[in-house]
C-alpha cells in the first residue's frame, strides 16, 4: 500500500531532476544513518521514472545509484562548505516535504522489525509438567508468549531435568538458568525472610489470603526483597499450598488422638508444634516414600496438604482424614536472574511483572478451589472425613507450641533489625483481613 501511495505521488510530481533525489537521499542519510537503506529501498518506485542522460527512463534508479555516489563524494571531499546551501534550497521545495514525509512514515516500520528479536529464556521446575504445583510457572510462560506476541521464548526443564530443587537457587543464581519455580524452603540458611512465615502456627487457612500478606510484606519491607537481590535474583512473584491435614490409618477426630502417633511430616518448626499436640514427628522422607511406610505401617499418618493426599494416592493406603488448622502457606517463589532481568527491554518487564500478579492470584483462588475438591476426591475414595478439629481443641494446641515467631525473630535480629516490625505487620495483615490468630505470640 505504501508502495502504491509513493508511485502515485511521484505521477503526481513529475520529478525529473537526479539531484532533487539525491540531496533528499543525503538528509535522510544523514538523519536516520541506520534505517537510509531501507528507506531509499522503500522510496524506490520515486526514482524508477527519472529520465537518464540517454532517455532510458527504465534505467533510472541505477543511474541514480551512480549519481549519489559520485555527487555524494564531491560534497562530502569536494564541495563540503556547498552542502548547506544544497539542502536548504531542498528545503524549500514542497515535494520534498511531502517525500520526506512519507519516508518518514515508513520508519516505524522498520523499527518494529528490528525491536521484535525473540528472546529466548531457560525455565526450570522441579515439579513434573502438569501438576497443579507446576501450573504456577506453566501457566505464566504460556500467557507470556502470547501476550508478548512471540518475543518471548522459553524453553522448559519441568521434572528437575535441568536443576534438582536443592539446586535452584544456585542454578538461577550463577546464570545455569534464566528463570525458576524456586522452593526457599530447601535453603532457609540463604533465604531466611522468604521462609520466615513458616514461623508461625496457626496462620490463615485461605490461600488467596497468605499470598496478599507476603506481597504486602515484600512492598512494605524492602529489606526482604534485598535478600533475593543480594543472590543475584529478582523474585517475581509468589504461590501457595493449601492449609494441612492428617491422613492416617485409624481416627483422629479429637486433639487427643494425636497423642502417641508416628506421623510423617515437615522438619523444623512443624516438628515443634506437632510435638507439643502428643505426636511423635518422623520427618526426612519424600511424599512418595510416605506412602510405602504408611503401607508397611511404620508410620500412622501422613501430615500434608491434601493435594499430595491425591497426587501420591495416600488414600490407597490411609482410612481417616482430619484438617489442622496450621494454615496455607507460601513455599513457592518464580524468579529470574538479576542480570538476565536488567538486560531486558523495559515494556518486556512491565509485562512480565504485570502477567505475574495475574497468575499469583489466579494460583491462589485454584489452591483454596482444590483444597475442597481434594477433600471431596479423598471421600470419592473412600476416606472418612472429620472436618477441622474444633475451636476448642486448636486454642488448647496453640496454648502449648513453643513461641516459634519468637524464635525466628531472635536468631535474625543481627541480620535484618527490622525483623520483629515485618514479624509484628504479618499478625496485623492477617487479622486485618479477618484472620483469628487463637494466641497472641508475644514477639520481644
């Protein structure tokens, strides 16, 4: 079309004058000297009826070529103190303004082409493809290709194929990797503050509502976001696990069941607060390892979130199931390497902040929407569900777990001084947002 256009203009002018064309191809040189070939390439059908010196209309433009590369040595070597005078009665002319203009039209153009480079990016997870965890980075790179119209490639290393879990951190760190499902959990040592949430008994059981409070935390807080930044990372967003239940072998519908019980489940503060209930922790084992020691019964239960329950099919081996109240949690960060991030063009990382949020929200509706149908699945299986244990029974447990925010505060407090004030706002945004803590966790 703009070929079209440019023909028609050039009927209309009637130009016959070689130097009009090639003083214009020298501004436009000398004013866009990346994008001139283009743009003279573009104007081409201008130059097609110029009359040669012969009358051979058909051999206009490589007269032309010849003519601008002659005329532009002698001003450039010959003529140079002309040259101002050459374009300023170019610029008097209204047919140049009028090629000029169209010239320049067609500049945005060659601009897009050049800014539309794929970028390519290594992705990897420890989770299997297709699992409900690995939906959290499935689903951002597939909404990231589209909406960034192709400029964005990834290629995925689901399944640890690429970095084992424990070796995240490090992989992302040292460029093994561009971006990653992250688990701060399996380097509490390097990532204390994204794991320091696990401190407390008792949180929120809404998923959606744990993972507005660590995102408020990290805007409120910058010294959290230091931590990731001081590993050469930038943290992009957030997801969530569902609040824990037991899967066990026979009844536990009452605080006083627990007592006496091998229960497989999470190390650190976890093993702290089931053991002030009467359980006796067995931590150390995989998910699918559970499911042989709760066949064999060297364990009676099983403490996770019900969505392992199913992936495992722990229900196979298991009877009873009963919810905890320990509430949801946020174990998962997506990040990316820092320097990888700071290469990128700036709407690249608006939009990937922005198709972020999206899919942390999104990640965290569907994990409260499963917790309920893995309960029902688990029923459909044959599990008896006991519901929650009873209000009573979870502020007599809270009454006797050792002060584990407490704790945490404590072994930071050198490190990061404003760690009992982000300790102190997680209570308040929790309750802010209609949370009941059942115990007061003194903090100084």
């Amino acid at each position: 079309m703009a070929c079209s256009l440019l023909c028609l203009t050039n009927n209309m002018l009637g130009f016959t004058k070689t130097r009009l064309m090639f003083h214009f191809g020298f501004f436009i040189k000398s004013i866009v000297p990346m994008g001139s070939g283009v743009v003279l390439l573009a104007l081409s059908p201008l130059f097609m009826p110029i009359t040669t010196p012969n009358g051979n209309a058909s051999q206009g433009l490589t007269h032309l070529d010849k003519t601008l590369e002659s005329d532009m040595s002698q001003i450039f070597f010959k003529r140079k103190s002309h040259m101002p005078l050459a374009i300023l009665k170019i610029l008097k002319t209204k047919p140049f303004f009028i090629i000029l203009l169209m010239a320049l039209c067609l500049l945005p153009f060659y601009a897009t082409a050049s800014d539309t480079k794929p970028i390519n990016l290594k992705v990897v997870s420890p989770y299997p493809a297709g699992t409900f965890t690995n939906q959290l980075i499935e689903w951002y790179i597939e909404s990231l290709e589209q909406e960034s119209n192709g400029t964005l490639k990834f290629t995925n290393f689901w399944g640890g194929s690429l970095l084992k879990g424990k070796e995240t951190l490090e992989g992302i760190q040292y460029g093994v990797a561009d971006i990653a499902l992250l688990i701060p959990g399996y380097s509490p040592g390097k990532l204390p503050l994204a794991f320091s949430h696990y401190a407390f008994p008792f949180a929120p059981r809404s998923a959606e509502m744990m993972s507005e409070i660590i995102e408020e935390l990290y805007n409120e807080f910058p010294f959290m976001t230091q931590e990731w930044t001081n590993h050469n990372i930038k943290a992009i967003y957030n997801g969530t696990v569902s609040d824990y239940g037991i899967l066990s072998k026979m009844p536990m519908t009452r605080l006083q069941d627990f007592h006496g019980k091998k229960i497989a489940q999470l190390g650190g503060h976890f093993a702290s607060w089931t053991q002030a209930s009467g359980i006796q922790p067995i931590s150390g084992m995989t998910a699918s390892e559970r499911y042989e020691r709760l066949r064999n019964g060297v364990v009676d239960g099983s403490l996770l979130t019900p969505s392992f329950f199913v992936d495992f099919k722990e229900y196979e081996v298991s009877k009873y199931c009963i919810m905890t109240g320990l509430g949801a949690r946020v174990p998962f960060f997506v990040v990316i390497n820092m320097k990888v991030w700071n290469k990128l063009p700036q709407n690249i990382q608006k939009l990937m902040m922005k198709v972020g949020k999206n899919v942390q929200l999104k990640h965290a509706i569907a994990t409260d929407e499963k917790l309920r149908s893995d309960l029902n699945l688990l029923q459909s299986k044959g599990i008896q569900y006991n519901g929650y244990l009873s209000s009573e029974d979870i502020k007599q447990w809270a009454d006797t777990v050792p002060n584990t925010p407490k704790k945490m505060c404590k072994s930071l407090e050198n490190r990061y001084p404003e760690i009992r004030n982000m300790a102190k706002r997680f209570v308040e945004l929790a309750k802010g947002k209609g949370h009941e803590w059942p115990r007061d966790f003194k903090l100084n």
